[in-house]
C-alpha cells in the first residue's frame, strides 16, 4: 500500500488502542470483539429495539438474541422512528433504553479511546437496521449510504474517524465495501447536497478487502470511501458513531461543520447511561423521516443526574 495516508494511520492507531488489529489498512483498522462483549450488545440491542417497538403499540415477544431478531427484523424496519438510511433514532419514549444502550458501548469502547488523541465523540451514537433488499426509491436519494462516498460529504469534519460496531445479521450480503481514494484534494473536504458530486474522489480508488464482518470494532478514517451494500441479503444490525481528533493534520481541510454541535467530550460521553443521560425532546409523533441537513436533524439534550 501506498505511504500517502500514513499521518493519518498512525493518528487512527494512536487514538484507539485496542491489541492487534485483525484489519489493518491504512485508513481502515478493525480489532475482534470478545464474546462477553458481543453477548452484552446484542442484548441490550435488542432490548432498545424492543423498548422501541413497544412504545409505538408493536408488541414482540421478549427479546432472546440475533434469532429474536432476525424474526422481528421486517416489523422493526417498519417502525415510525427508523430512518431511509436504516437509523433506529430515540425520541422522548425510548430515551431511558437508548441511554442503556449507550452505557453499554461506552463501557466497551473506554479503554480503547486515549484521551490524548481524543477530544470529543458524536451523540446520539447510531443504531442502523439494513434491509438488504435494495429499494430503488430510498437508494436514489441524495445522499443514500448505497452511494460511494465519504463521511466528509454529510458535513463530517475531516479530523474525525468512525467507529463500527458489528452486531448481528447479515454482514456477508448486507455490508460495507470500502475504498481508498487516490487523493482526496481539499476543495472535495466540505459537504455536498448529493454524494454524486464527489465523484472525481471516488475515480480510481483502490477497493479494500471484505472486512465489514461481524463481532468487530472497525475504525474507519473520514478519507476513507464506502458504500452501503444491499445484494438481496438478510437485515444486518451494526452500530456507528464518529470521533472528532484533537490534531489537525497537514491533510485536514473541513474544519467547522454544524455537526460539530453534536460531538460531546470525551469524559462527558462516557458519562451517558451513568452521570448524566442524552435526553430527545421530540416525540415520534413529529418525526420526518427524509429531510436532508447537514446539522443532525433532531434536538437533543444532555441533562446531570
Ligand atoms: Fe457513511
């Protein structure tokens, strides 16, 4: 591989210090996931989901695991509170299981963040129900996860990377496929109304391996191109969520963004679930599912306990 992007490497392994990684590219990094760990998510997944279903008059029988879900997956996709791109949000009734949720992958990912590289990370994290049926309606809008584009372009600063965490379904058909562009020039760091327009990035790309896999922790740098993959799979149930560097690089251009208002600090987020809880003041009853901004598209709160 190339040395192009190796400030940006070594900025992404200083920052998440999780052992050997098990996907080791240079703006791309996975570590596995230990079986407690995996068991913890899936459940209190699940239970959100459940929590969700409930408070919008769907009654599922209790939550047991990815077998619970992949049955119910069809009927959660439907729920009011799930958006195009597949994000099951928190609104006002399921706040008190979202923030479960959020103490849950905090705890998992707390020994991993160093607080020297790391200055804030993005709240509410995200919790993504792809159907792997494609769907021409929802994969032609403009800025659709399907697209090949880069974070950057949904006003994501370019001092931030991505965390995935992989939980349970589909991750064979239903994936991610990333690239590295050639060069990301600075006049392509900003958002843009469509990812299409980023296309002169996207030219002659080099394609990652498969590595969007169950059971990971996947670290994925805001230069780095993906795409959403629907191929006729099952519903596969990931999380993500960004963290905002404290350095600026040389290759660093989109600095002040309106999603900058939703990144806490570090300490602060860790806090969610424990000291303190992220608090929605929208109810479902007056969610829009498909509008386009570039700040985060509901209001969110953070109160003390
Ligand atoms: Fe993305």
């Amino acid at each position: 591989m190339p040395e192009r992007y190796a400030d940006r490497t070594r900025r992404m392994r200083a920052a998440l210090t999780r052992g050997n990684p098990v996907v080791d590219l240079p703006l791309l990094q996975g570590f596995a996931l230990t079986s407690t760990e995996i068991a913890g998510l899936q459940h209190t997944v699940c239970d959100y989901l459940w929590h969700s279903a409930f408070e919008f008059g769907v009654a599922l029988d209790p939550p047991t695991g990815p077998d619970w879900f992949m049955r119910n997956a069809a009927t959660l996709r439907k729920l009011p509170n799930v958006t195009p791109n597949g994000v099951v949000m928190p609104k006002i009734e399921n706040t008190a299981a979202y923030n479960l949720l959020h103490h849950m992958v905090s705890s998992i990912v707390a020994k991993d963040l160093n607080p020297v590289e790391v200055a804030a990370v993005f709240a509410p994290i995200n919790v993504r129900l792809v159907d792997g049926t494609p769907n021409a309606q929802v994969d032609a809008r403009p800025r659709a996860s399907t697209k090949v584009h880069s974070d950057i372009w949904a006003a994501e600063p370019s001092r931030s990377v991505t965390l995935f965490l992989t939980v349970m379904g589909d991750t064979d058909r239903t994936t991610v496929n990333f690239w590295e562009p050639k060069d990301f020039p600075a006049e392509y760091q900003c958002s843009m109304p469509d990812y299409l327009d980023g296309a002169p990035v996207t030219e002659g790309a080099t394609p990652y391996p498969a590595s969007f896999k169950n059971d990971l922790l996947l670290a994925m740098d805001a230069f780095c191109l993906h795409q959403t993959v629907k191929d006729g799979g099952g519903y596969r149930l990931s999380i993500d969520f960004r963290i905002l560097y404290k350095r600026r690089l040389p290759t660093d251009a989109y600095f002040d963004t309106p999603r900058l208002q939703n990144y806490l600090p570090l300490p602060l987020w860790m806090g969610l679930g424990q000291s303190h809880m992220l608090v929605s003041r929208k109810s479902i009853k007056e969610f829009v599912p498909d509008v386009t901004l570039d700040a985060f598209a509901s209001r969110f709160d953070v109160t003390g306990l």
